[in-house]
C-alpha cells in the first residue's frame, strides 16, 4: 500500500461533466485514501483528462502546451490512439484504485521536475515508444550491416555495386526509417543551443547605455518592459494561440510575419538571428502590431523548414536580446524570485554563471537577484539577463505566495558559545 503524501496532489479534472467530477471526487476520497484532491485550474499541478468526452484531444493538446508543463493523467478505454509524451500517462477505464494511486505518486513526481519511469500499466504508450525507438535508433553494428552510411558508402564502391545492385534500394529504405529528413532541415532549430562566456558577452548580448546595470543602487533603473518589445508581442501571440487552439500568424508594419506553429510548438520567421537581434531593441507601438488565424493548407505548404526554431529556445534567446543585461519590469526586483523547475540547457543559450544561478535557486530555494549575485560574486547583469530568459518562458516566478516562499532552504541561528553561556549566567541570577 502507498504511503499516503502529507499534502493531497492538487488535480485539475478538463472537460468533465457534473456527474464524473463528483465520481472522481467520491473516489479520490475513499478508495486512493486522499491522494488526491480536485482544485480550479488555476491551483492545480496535475491535469486529468478523460477521452471519453468531447474536446478531449484538444483539451490533452492544449495541457501538453502548457508553460511550464503539467504532468497529465489520461482516463482512456483499451482502443483509444495515445500519445507518447513524458507527461502524459494513460490509465485504463474502468478504474482501478491501486493504480490510480500510482499514477498520482508519478505525477507527483513528474510535477517536481523529477524524472521518472511510467507505471507499469501503461504499457500500451510504452510499446509505442519501444517500436518507435527501434525504427529510430540505427541497426546493431553487425559483419554484414553496420550503419547506413557505411553501408553506402561500400555499395557506391565500383566492386560491390556490379555485385548488389538491389541492395542499394534496402538501404534508401531503411534510411528513409532510421532519419525524419524534414525535422534533419530544421537547420535553425538546432543551433540555438551555444555557450556565451563573459569575454564574448557584450557582443553577442549588445550593452544598454545610460544605466550601469551592476550597481545595486540603480536596480530601479534597470527594469524593462517586455510589451513595449517585439518579445512581448510574441509571447502575448503564443498565448492567444495557446487559448485559442489555432495556428496564429504575429504580423508587424516594421518586421516579417512570425507564424506560431502550436502543435509542435515551433515558430516560422524568414530571418536570422542578425536581424532578429535588431529587431528585438526597436521599440514597437501596438498599433503597428496584428495577429491574424493561419489556416491548415498554408501551414502544410510552408517549405523552408530551414527557418522553422523551437518557440522556448526562441523565446528564451529573444529575451536576452531585448534584456540586453536588464530584468523585466514585471519582476520586484526587491522580492525573492525561484526556478519551478531546472532549465533545459541543451536547447538554450547558456549565458555566464547560468548553472551557477540555476543551481543555487533550485538548491537554496528563492532568493532575490541582489542576493544571488552577492552569494556567487559575480555581476547584477548576468542574474539580471537569465532570469527575464527564464521568465519568458515561464519557469522563473516571483515568491509571492506561502507555498514559493516555504521552499527557501533557511540555516537555523546558532548563538554563539560565549552568549549562550552569558544567558545562562543571567537566568541563574534572575530565579535567585
């Protein structure tokens, strides 16, 4: 039996009617033990859905678009299609307490930024995921067939190509299986991730004149607002997309059109990232600004996969150009700030000390930037600029509430051995 966590997982159930919620919650409360209670979507960690309602793959879709991501309880008969993702979990209708128990242990975990194996009943996603990964994952090395590449490399020798002229067109074929040649043209989406250290900062970051951003006591000058930035129209165009469920294109009298691909939550811009750091310092006026709905058969016919890029390495890289050293205005720069959950590193621009910076928030728990650049020693604007990076994303937050704050990890004051036997001294002589 599962030891029963000291606070209920607080769950969001989407798309259920009346008579399900009560259901769930009658259930919740008696057969899982507590494990769980239902909450507004607003307090929630966890997102359940059931397949059987209306809207529910847009309701799945939708959840699995969250920023930052929600771990994701599917209810689903045996013959429903599935999709694979490391948030989302299936459980088969109807039912079963134990089981329901060990999804909402998982989730627990998955909601912490912890990683995690799913539960055993979920076989049928993990089956998927096994057959995918062997049609990904290229043949074992072997004397006759050792990667595609070199089996064609010894086919187009002039010995072997008289000798085996119909195993070429095996190979093309498993080729066309072991690589997704349109994600392999997303040339863009993958040179996000670079390492920026502090002899190379101001060039590839660019300087903010008129404010020296690493003295404390001009902290209140160093703000930025992201609206008056191309940045905030981008994210204000990602959430109507998010809201909205739809394909949207951001279009701007000064700019090229931005289309937000949601579904695989990517971008298309016709740029590089020359212009683009350009563009993020203009200043923008809203009435220069448009969004406009982009149906499926032009997205379908958008070629340049070249200029496809990921939307949080996206944003995350537009942020430190717009921030250029700065934090954004909607951050109290006086309030302790906190990671939800550690960065993906790989997909980002790694800017100086932003390990260092990740660690220590996560760690020590929230603190505010003054503070994390004194326990570090190092400058304001290398805080500064990681986190609007990671509050464009969403994973860094103001302390604000109870639960952000009873995070901070806090040292107990120790009195020192001299005071405290002064103490002692008086104590005696008040009890004479």
């Amino acid at each position: 039996m599962k030891t029963r966590h000291k606070d209920a997982l607080k769950v969001a159930l989407l798309g259920m009617d009346e008579r399900s919620s009560k259901l769930l919650r009658k259930f919740f409360k008696g057969p899982c033990e507590g494990f769980a209670e239902i909450v507004d979507d607003a307090n929630a960690v966890v997102d359940i859905v059931d397949t059987h309602f209306a809207r529910s793959e847009q309701l799945v879709e939708k959840s699995l678009a969250r920023v930052p991501p929600r771990a994701i309880i599917a209810l689903a008969f045996n013959a429903s299609a599935r999709i694979d993702r490391d948030n989302l979990l299936y459980l088969d209708k109807p039912i079963k307490a134990d089981e329901m128990m060990d999804a909402i242990d998982w989730a627990s975990d998955i909601s912490k930024g912890k990683v995690r194996q799913k539960p055993f009943f979920d076989a049928k996603t993990s089956s998927f995921k096994s057959d995918s990964a062997k049609i990904l994952k290229p043949p074992a090395p072997s004397p006759e067939f050792k990667t595609v590449s070199s089996a064609i490399a010894e086919l187009q020798s002039p010995a072997l190509a008289l000798k085996t002229p119909v195993a070429f067109k095996d190979i093309e074929q498993e080729q066309k299986k072991l690589i997704d040649l349109q994600e392999q043209r997303k040339k863009a989406k993958y040179r996000s991730a670079i390492r920026v250290d502090e002899n190379n900062f101001n060039d590839f970051i660019g300087l903010f004149i008129g404010v020296n951003i690493n003295n404390a006591d001009e902290r209140y000058l160093a703000a930025y607002d992201v609206k008056n930035y191309y940045q905030g129209y981008v994210q204000a165009a990602y959430q109507s997309s998010l809201a909205r469920m739809q394909t949207l294109q951001l279009n701007s009298s000064l700019w090229k059109p931005l289309v937000i691909l949601l579904h695989s939550h990517e971008i298309w811009v016709d740029a590089d990232d020359v212009l683009l750091k350009e563009m993020t310092g203009v200043w923008l006026d809203a009435d220069t600004m448009s969004v406009t709905p982009v149906d499926k058969e032009t997205v379908q016919k958008i070629n340049d996969l070249e200029k496809i890029q990921d939307m949080y390495a996206f944003l995350w890289k537009m942020a430190l150009w717009t921030s250029k050293g700065r934090y954004p205005k909607a951050i109290d720069v006086d309030s302790p700030v906190y990671l939800r959950q550690w960065p993906d590193f790989p997909r980002y621009v790694v800017t100086p000390h932003a390990l260092r910076i990740a660690g220590l928030l996560v760690g020590r728990g929230p603190e505010t930037m003054i503070n994390v650049a004194s326990l570090l020693n190092i400058e304001l604007r290398y805080v500064y600029i990681f986190i609007s990076a990671a509050h464009a994303i969403g994973l860094a937050a103001q302390a604000k509430r109870q639960v952000d704050m009873l995070i901070k990890t806090t040292l107990p004051d120790t009195p020192s051995a001299r005071k405290g036997l002064l103490n002692r001294i008086v104590n005696r002589m008040r009890k004479k």
